[in-house]
C-alpha cells in the first residue's frame, strides 16, 4: 500500500471512532466512494491496526442494529415536508 492510502485509511478510521458517522458519511466527507471506505475500514484497516479494525467492527455492528430505525425515520420525515 502506498503512503497516501495508509493515511486515508487512518484518517476514515480516527474520523468514524471519533464521531460515529456512517461509511455513507466518511466518504461523502472524504470525496470518495462508499465502496472505497467500506473497504479500507472491512479489509485494508485489518492488514495494518487489528485494534482499530475491532473498534470499527463494533462500530459497524451498531449501525447495522439501528438502519432499519433510521431508514424509517427518514422517509417519515420526507413525507412530512411533502405537507
């Protein structure tokens, strides 16, 4: 991997256990894609900080708990400003 990657790598993974932001989230902030992200932090991250890829893992878990919630809001919320 090269240095630039290595550093993006950190940098979505310092931005997501400080904030909690989604994969949608970090790579809207970062200009790249969701895949880009969600690969440096499921696969890449694994390869160079196991404690941090198990911060994110847990992380990652969470979201997946509460996407169906905050789907619906959404589209709740849609729907009101259609009013």
């Amino acid at each position: 991997m090269d240095k630039y990657m290595i550093e993006r790598i950190f940098l979505e993974a310092d931005q997501i256990l400080e904030t909690k932001k989604t994969i949608r989230e970090i790579a809207k902030l970062n200009g790249v894609s969701k895949s880009t992200v969600h690969k440096d932090l499921k696969e890449r991250l694994l390869e160079l900080d196991k404690e941090k890829h198990q911060l994110i893992a847990e992380i990652f878990k969470e979201h997946i708990e509460v996407r169906h919630i905050r789907g619906g809001e959404s589209t709740k919320r849609k729907y009101l400003n259609l009013s």
